[in-house]
C-alpha cells in the first residue's frame, strides 16, 4: 500500500508544491503529525543546549570562590538556560505531543488550519534561531554607571558567553534595561520572546478551533481524553497571557531601541511595573508549562493501572480551575517588592487557594492507582516519578504563600528547588512517559524497556540529588544568581553533591537519546495496540497513516477504545469482549486500506518563506540607526508582506476527484489516492 499525492499540471505561480517525500515535502508540509515531530526534534536539540548550560553552572557553583565561569559568563548561563528550558523546551515539546495527538485523540484528520500550524512551527523555530544568533551578531557593552550592578563588570569580561543576554530569563527591569545592560544582547532577548509568544499564539487559536469544530461524531466535551482537555485549558491561558507580556516586551524594545522611558522612575516611569506585567503572564507560563504533562499523566497511569481514571469529570474541572485561579496569585512572585500588606494577604490566600484543585488531581492520580493491577513499565515509572516529585515541589510552593516564609526564601536556592521539582520533576517526567508511551505511536516500534527503566532511574537519582540539597542550602542563606560563595559559608559539600546530581541527568538523558536511536532502527514491532490503550488513538495502525483514520470514527462513550475490547462482569470487573480480535483486526484493515480516497491537507511553501521574514525584522530593529538594519527591515517586511500575498492567492485545494462525502473528514483538502 502506498499513498501518493495525485499530480496536475500547475496553471498558476501559485501553485502547490509537488513533493511527497524527502527534504522539501517536510519543508512544505501541512501534516500535523510531522509538524509535531519536528516540534519534538528541534525542542530536544534546544533542551540539550539548555543541559549544557545548566552543566556550566553546576561546575561553576561545584567548590568556593570557583573561577571555571567569570561572572559575566555566569549571568548568561544563567539567563539561557531559563530562557531555553522554558520558552524552547517544555512549551515547544508539549506543542508537539499536542500538535501530533490532538487531532488522533478526536478523531480528526488534522488541525483547522494546517497551513497556519505550519506558520506557527517555522515562526517559533526562526525564533529559536534568531535568540541564540546573539553568539554571532551580539555587541557585547561593560555597564555604565553603578559599577557592579550588571553582569558584565569590565570589559575584558565581554567572552563569548558574556556577550549572551544577561539580565534573567525574566529579564527584571531596570537592570536588564539600557542603562545596566547595554549592547545589543537584550535586545535579542526580548525581540527573541516576543516572537516565540507569536508562534504561541497562532497555536492557541488553532488548537481551540480544532477541539470545538473537529471532534468526532459523538465525541462530546466530557468524552475527550484529559490530554486533549489540559490541551484546551492550555490554549486558552496561551490566549489570555501571552498579549500581556507582548505590551511588556514591546515596552523594553522601545526602552532600549527608541529612547522610551517606561520603567526609568527618575523620568517617572515604574520598574515594578515590568514585574507586574511579566508575572501577570509568568505564573499563568507555569500552568502552561505543567499542564500538558498533567494530561500525560492522566493517560498514562489508566492504561497501566488497568482501571478507569478515577474522577474523570473532577481532573478535567480542576484543571480548568487551576488555570482560572492562576490568573489570580502572580504577585506571591513580589512579596518583597513592597507591595502593601493589603495585596500580600490577599495573594498570599489565592496562593493557598490555588493548591486545592491541584491536590484534587494528585488524589485522582493516586485513587486511580490504587487497586490497580500496576504494570511497572516505562512510561509508568515516569508517570509514578512525576507525581512523586510534583507533590514535592507543590508543598514547597505552598510555603511561598506565607509572607515571612516567603520573604525569608526568596532570592535563595529553596526557590530554585521548589521550581525545578515543578518543572524538571513534573513537566519533564511528564514528557519522557509521554515520550515513552506514544513512540509506537509514530514509530511503529517499542522503545527498549531496559534501557528506559535504566533511563529512569539514572534521571531520577541524579533530579533527587540536584535539587534536594539546595531545599537545605536555600534555608542556610546560599543566594541564588551569583557566581561565588564564599569558603566560610559552608555550602561547598551540598553544591558538590548537587553538581554530581547534574552529571547523572545528563547520563540519563544520554541513555534516552542511544535508546531512541537504536529502537526507531531496530526497536520491537508495536503492533496495533501495545499498551491495551483505552483511547481512540490507538485504533489507527502504528506508525500513524498520513491520513490518521482509514474511517472516520464514532465514539459512544469515554475510553471508547476499552469499552470496544472489554465488557463487565456481574461484579464490574472488565472482562475481554469475544469478539475483541476481530474488532483490532477490522481496524488494522481499514486503517491501513481506506475504502474510499481521502483528502488531505494540502503542503505549501508559504508559511516558511513568511516566517522567515520576521527574523529579518528582528535584526533590523536591533540595528535601525545603520544603513543594513533599515535594509533589513524593508526586506524583511517585503518578504512577510509578498508571502502573504502569495499565500492569499494559494488556490484553496488542488483539482481532484469529485468528493466522497461519505468521509465526514476528508473536506476541503487536497486528494490522497491509496493504491494496492
């Protein structure tokens, strides 16, 4: 059986690109499986440039008064790493579980708008390219004024990694200002954000469309599978947050870039201001960050639980909670800012608020698991691991809500413990269980469960021994963002011991990537149900076909997939259905041999060649007072401007054959002809 794309003579310049397979079919592609491989690819290539980061710093902090790093070097470790591990990490990967899986987990043959979902995967990668193109462009300045304050002390400190962004990844004003941080590196910064929250955004839209228009036949709302639910709640917080810190960045580019005085409190303007602004977006960021995996972990711990997700309806309504509460708490972020008492109390409860539908999902997840026949494989084991360290991290996050505990931990590493148990311990966790579980999914292979199980182990004694000192050594006063300590100070062992940690993850981490290489080649074959799943995902053969579905699918209830295998007993224990091997046999067949040709989203030159515009623009405005910035601003505006001309004129499909509308999906797309 092949799929091949059906071939006509192109009658304008507008026309469609013709390739299939190889370089220029993935370049042009509107497929929402590969979009959200590539997603996957280029977030785990960023992840390990992020590693490598954290690995610089780990030395750096590894012995007293350590002179491996400068301070300059340090401050840009620092600020790269949080930039990449959230913006070019844990958002993108999640894009692209959400980007392959949320179309199969409805019922879908793609996204609503594939074309723009291509749009939003170039722009962010651009983007991507464009932040860390400051180690080749960046003007590199030592600070004037106050000596000491930015990180760049001399100018004989400007390396290549001080030449970086240096200001934090949540670039506090006024120190990553003009004044304290001069050069260009900033600029790169923030120009870098505000383009990464553009490909965000056109997700969002794209995502929500897509869950409220394209669910099967009888996939109601509360029959959606929890990932796609956290997916939705996801793109709504993108939806509402990321304009907020869009004005933000705007005003930092016009501060620095056109003399613009917003956060200068000598000329009126508010630093505490850029607080606002950027937690306002920050702390919703860290829902959008932890959501997804939530969703993960809901999918994952039923099938291997061989029960039901326990309180289907309260996970999907506490997560919807957690994401409305979140808009409320951002300013737990400022207790020592001098906010008034007033706000400090009344954050300080929302704070507290806000854990209550968390714990509701943490006791869902355990009741799920409890009087379960536990299956211990990888993906579970992430799963277990990540609410484990989830509930770690969320206890050391509710102490933040006291306000003489809060001031007492902030700005110390009990900070950068209680967020890396979130982030690392959750989200990450979450992500290689998802990794795990869904790789037959697009392989058609089974990654190797020894090596995954070592995988797991390795990460989680090396997380446990990272993060879990600098619980102790932030309650013993080591101050985060500095470069030394001194010897007196006692912190050496706990930041040897957390350097060691750092070292496993990256074994970990390595035995991942040889287990993912050797098992794509010569992994086990899945079959078409390796897992005994429950959703309806897994009813398409492995690797998933271009199309998703040989027959667009109904669903008459939630874990449609289980109930078509199983059935229950007089004492409501699951009992195989007879006829179970014939219903797998019957969807393998029409999965792999469609009755009827199905259309496709059609591929297009265009979204890459717009999204390659908006880094133009980006280097322009950085370089606007010389002749080659305003150069590169009209070219780069030409070139968005004549792709979206070009993508306007696009014709809508290609001429086919005249439409079989007994494929409820297959409108308005581009034939796809399956032949013997």
């Amino acid at each position: 059986m092949t799929a091949t794309a059906e071939r006509r003579p192109a009658t304008t310049i507008f026309r469609r690109p013709r390739s299939t397979t190889g370089f220029w079919a993935w370049i042009t592609t509107a497929d929402h499986k590969k979009i959200g491989i590539m997603y996957g690819y280029a977030a785990f290539i960023f992840f390990l440039v992020g590693g490598l980061e954290a690995l610089l710093l780990r030395i750096q902090l590894s012995a007293a008064d350590n002179t491996f790093l400068t301070a300059a070097e340090y401050n840009a470790a620092f600020t790269m790493h949080g930039t990449t591990m959230v913006f070019l990490f844990v958002m993108p990967i999640s894009a692209a579980f959400i980007n392959y899986l949320l179309p199969l987990m409805i019922g879908a043959r793609d996204v609503a708008f594939p074309r723009m979902n291509a749009l939003s995967w170039w722009i962010f990668l651009f983007a991507g390219i464009f932040l860390y193109s400051v180690l080749v462009f960046s003007d590199p300045a030592a600070p004037v004024g106050v000596e000491g304050v930015a990180g760049n002390l001399d100018p004989a400190d400007n390396t290549v990694l001080g030449g970086m962004p240096d200001g934090g990844w949540f670039g506090y004003q006024p120190n990553a200002g003009p004044f304290y941080s001069p050069g260009t590196a900033m600029d790169y910064w923030a120009l870098g954000v505000q383009f990464l929250g553009l490909a965000s955004l056109i997700s969002s839209v794209n995502f929500i469309v897509t869950i409220f228009n394209m669910r099967a036949l009888g996939m109601r709302l509360l029959r959606m599978p929890v990932f796609v639910w956290m997916s939705l709640v996801v793109a709504l917080l993108l939806l509402f947050s990321l304009p907020i810190i869009a004005i933000a960045l705007f005003m930092v580019t016009f501060d620095r870039q056109f003399g613009s005085l917003f956060f200068v409190a000598e000329a009126g303007g508010d630093p505490i201001l850029w607080q606002h602004l950027f937690w306002l977006f920050g702390h919703p960021e860290v829902y959008i960050l932890i959501l997804p995996a939530m969703g993960i972990v809901s999918e994952v711990l039923p099938v291997f639980s061989k029960k039901p997700l326990f309180g289907y309806a309260a996970v999907v309504f506490a997560g919807a909670a957690i994401a409305f509460l979140g808009f409320g708490v951002w300013a737990h972020h400022m207790f020592a800012s001098g906010i008034s008492p007033v706000a400090q109390a009344a954050f300080g409860l929302s704070t507290m608020t806000i854990a209550v539908p968390t714990g509701v999902k943490i006791f869902n997840w355990m009741g799920t698991m409890w009087g379960g026949r536990i299956k211990f494989t990888t993906p579970m084991l992430f799963a277990i691991g990540f609410v484990a360290m989830f509930v770690i991290g969320g206890l050391s996050g509710v102490t933040h809500a006291v306000v003489p505990s809060d001031w007492q931990q902030t700005d110390t590493y009990y900070i950068v413990a209680h967020f890396h148990y979130v982030l690392f311990g959750g989200s990450v966790f979450g992500i290689f269980s998802g990794l795990y579980y869904w790789f037959p999914k697009m392989t058609g292979r089974l990654l190797n469960e020894k090596l995954g199980k070592l995988n797991f182990w390795t990460m989680f004694t090396g997380f446990n021994l990272t993060f879990a000192p600098m619980h102790w050594l932030g309650l013993q006063g080591m101050v985060r963002r500095t470069a030394y300590y001194p010897p007196e100070a006692g912190f050496d062992f706990w930041n040897l011991v957390a350097t060691v940690g750092a070292f496993i993850i990256a074994a970990g981490v390595l035995i991942f990537m040889f287990n993912w290489w050797r098992s794509k080649k010569h992994g086990e074959p899945s079959g078409i149900d390796p897992w005994d799943a429950r959703t309806v995902e897994w009813t398409t053969p492995n690797p998933t076909p271009e199309y998703n579905f040989g027959v667009a699918p109904t669903v008459t209830g939630l874990d449609d997939f289980w109930h078509k295998k199983y059935a229950e007993d007089s004492e409501g224990r699951p009992v195989r259905r007879p006829e179970a091997e014939e219903t797998l046999t019957d969807l393998m067949e029409t999965g792999i041999d469609p009755p009827h040709p199905i259309h496709l989203p059609a591929p297009s030159y265009y979204p890459i060649l717009l999204a390659a515009g908006i880094p133009l623009v980006g280097w322009g405005i950085i370089y606007h007072t010389s002749f080659v910035g305003k150069l590169l601003i009209l070219v780069g505006v030409l070139v968005v401007a004549s792709a979206s001309f070009g993508w306007s004129m696009e014709p809508l499909e290609e001429p086919h054959d005249e439409h079989d509308d007994s494929d409820p999906l297959g409108g308005g797309y581009s034939s796809v002809e399956v032949d013997d």
